[in-house]
DNA sequence: AGCCTTGTATGATATATATCACATATACGA
DNA sequence: TCGTATATGTGATATATATCATACAAGGCT
C-alpha cells in the first residue's frame, strides 16, 4: 500500500474522530509512521485483556466488542465500538494493561498506533491529552449507566436497552443486520441465551421488535422505550 | 482559625495524599487560598449527583460513600473513600457534573478546592495531571470489578465482598466499628436488607464473621476469602 | 444429497432471591 | 420512665430467572 492510500484511509479517520482532529499535520504524519493495520475476522481478538498495551488501537471498519473475562464465569459485553473510534483505556496511565479484551464481531480492520508515540503527543498537545481524558471519563459515565440498567431492571428491560443501544449508537436504522448473537446479546444483558430467546419471542408477538436469524426491525420504538424505562 | 492551624491541617492531607504530593510549594499556597473547610454530620450529602462540580471534595476525616442515584430506585453504593482523599469524578473534563453523589457515612470533615485552581493547576503541573487522571482510571477499573462480583457471585460471596473491601481498604483490623448499615451493605452488595440479616446470620453461625450491632469481627479470614471466591 | 456442527427455540423444573408480614431490639424525645 | 420511631431479625410465600433436556433450523463439508 503506497503513501497516497495510507493517507486516504487514515483521512476517513481523522475526519470521524475527535481525537485526531487534535493533532497538527506534522502529529498526523508522525502517527502514520508508527502505525500498523490489521484485518481481523469475526471473533477474532484484537486485543487481550491483562496484556501490555503497547499500541492504542483504532477502529477503522467494522465492529468490536469491549468484554470483561473472569476465569471459569461468562464474559461481561461492555459495550460496542464502531468506527471511528480510538479505544482508550483506564490502564493507559495506570499499569499500561488492558483491563478489558477487545473482540471484532465482524470483519473489522484496526489501527495500532504506537503507545510511545501516543504518550509524546500526549506532553506536547494539551487539547489531545484533554480529549483523551475525556473520552475514558466518558466511557466510565457509560459504565455507571450500565450499572443502573443490569440492577435495577428486569430482562425485557434489559434486552429493550441493549436493541435500543444497538439502534441509536451503532446501527442508526430502525432496521439493520445485527452482529451480536443470542449469547452476546445475553452478555450484554447480564442473562441467559435462553432467556434472551423467550423475551424476544415476547417482543415478537407484542408487535415491538423482530429479531429472525439476524435481520432486526424495531416496529414500536416507542412502546421499546417505555419498556426500556418501565417497570 | 489562623494560618499555622490551616496549615497543620493541610500538611496531614499532603502527606497522605499522593495528588498534593505532586505540588510545588507555591502551588499548595494557592489551593490554601482558595479552599474552605465544612463538617457534616452522617448522612448529609457532601456533593449532589447532576449538580456542578464548582469545587473538588478532598475528604480530611470521616468517611464519605459514593452513591449512583436513581429516581424512584434504590441507590447503588459504589464504594467508601476514607481520608485523606482528593475525590475525582469522571464528569469533571466532560459536562462538569457529578455523576455520583457524595454523602457522609460518619462526622466528617471535607475541604472543598475551586475548581477553578484545579484546571490551573492542571495547566501548570504536568504531574499533577497525571496522578488526576490515574486516580479516574482507578476508579474506572474497581467498577469492573464490582460488575464482575455483583454479577457473577451469589449473595453470600457479594457479602463476603463487602467485608473483605471494609477490612482491607477502610478499616484495616479484623475488628472493626462498622459505619455501613444493613441497608447500606444491601445497597453495595445488590441485595435486600432481610437477605444482608440472612446472610450475616449463617456467616456468624459458621463462626466466620459477626457483625453484632455495628461491632464488625472476622474470625476466620480464610474461609471469608474463599467464600468471596466462591461458589 | 446427506451429515455434522453450531446457533437458536421452547418446555418442564429448580433455585436463588425478593417481598410481605410481623417480631424484636435499640435509640430518642417528652 | 415511658412511648414512639427506627433499625434489625426471621419466617412464609411469591417470583423472576437459571438450568436442564430436547427439538429444530441453518450452514459448511465430504
């Protein structure tokens, strides 16, 4: 791949990240010259939850799950990545591990920027350190809201909760082609893959949301959302 | 109170601390100038979810808890801060809002920091920069962590949770003067206040733990550990 | 085309935990 | 000292959800 067409992909990037629009042109080259792209399929893991992070990864196409792995339990779906999206982490500045795994579920190409080069932008740019802050602080806000959904709501909540995430931050259509299986979707849901089948038989026959193989149409969003806030 | 009595105050604070720690003589001058002191009795609310964050809270004796509120849910306990802790909050770079509340579980004495000083310093002292933004990322990864336990473990290991957390990063003695109540302990654990009274009951008939009025005592680490690992 | 694997669905049953009702203790003010 | 409020304990029952067993469907491979 020649110079023209790095430039190309990487300028999809810069446009849809906040992150990079930081940088000046002469940052911007610097991380073309430390970065590496790989293409990963389906299931494939992107990054491994306890290892080194020695480059920050960004997502150029496809989709990613962010997991939580506990020896001998399920995993715990924090939430869904899509591109573009530089995954920053809480053990950046900490142990320098992740403390999540990153898992494509789909056909996914990412972006590894070198961390030594992450950390000099970080000491010379003061909007991009600031922008960085600000997207952990964001995904812990995230997290305290996933928090209130697993506790304090029942399963068609919850499933209502991880359609409309799906909807409003990922896929954008009332009608999309989802990625997430039955036990993914049970992941992210803090129940069984059985269970996630009976509730959307449930939803289903309400006339709210159909789910066959993995075409996915919400019919009432409305009545989804009161479901989602409900009872 | 006069200027070597602040100061007395403040140095215990610096000492213990590792975010003061990070400030030049000048810099502590200046936060000097521009804090003030309040003592709460138990369970005022030292800083209120959704509301500005004007000053930082720097917690100088008591406890406080950090409480996710939700209306008309109960409250989820995220964790206990002791002294002397400067409480970051995620919100902070983002909408400035806390995203928790901060209420005292004792009399305690909280030392409120503008705002306003923190960015400057922020600014100024790349260090202290650093040591803010761990403290965030810290908090980030003990709420994996409490994801995991609260969704991975039975009520039993949840409890044991609480105290082993009480025992080792409060407390610090096998006998303890509790300052949770049951509800309290319920609401850290994702439980009813009755299952906490359950629970305690079979702990103490085990000869494990007893908590008899607020008069904490571990009597067998080991299996309190093992049962936090569980099962 | 048939076979095997993998994902999904569905019913019967088990189980953990909440809820409700009440009892007891402990603190607190008149 | 009493009476009232508040925290805690305990039992009986209800309920949500998991588990287990099995069936069905859809792809991929020979």
């Amino acid at each position: 791949m020649n110079d023209l067409q790095e430039g190309f992909t990487c300028s999809e990037c810069i446009e849809k990240c906040s992150l990079f629009k930081a940088l000046t042109k002469d940052e911007l080259e610097e991380v073309y010259e430390h970065r590496y792209d790989t293409t990963f399929r389906s299931g494939e893991v992107i990054a491994k939850q306890g290892s080194p992070i020695s480059h920050i990864v960004s997502l150029s196409t496809g989709l990613a799950k962010l997991v939580l792995e506990t020896p001998g339990k399920p995993d715990i779906l924090l939430t869904v990545v899509k591109p573009t999206t530089l995954i920053t982490s809480p053990g950046m500045f900490l142990d320098n591990r992740y403390h999540f795994s990153i898992v494509s579920i789909k056909e996914t190409k990412a972006c590894f920027i070198s961390m030594t080069i992450i950390r000099q932008l970080f000491e010379r740019n003061h909007e991009f350190a600031k922008r960085f802050h600000r997207s952990i602080g964001e995904r812990s806000i995230m997290l305290y809201n996933r928090f209130r959904n697993i506790i304090h709501k029942n399963m068609a909540g919850r499933i209502a909760d991880s359609i409309l995430f799906l909807h409003k931050e990922i896929y954008g259509e009332l009608n999309f082609k989802i990625d997430l299986n039955r036990s993914e979707l049970a992941e992210y849901s803090n129940m069984t893959k059985e269970s996630v089948s009976r509730i959307l038989k449930e939803l289903k026959d309400e006339g709210i949301f159909d789910l066959t193989s993995d075409h996915a149409t919400i019919l009432n969003l409305d009545r989804l959302e009161q479901i989602a806030k409900n009872g």
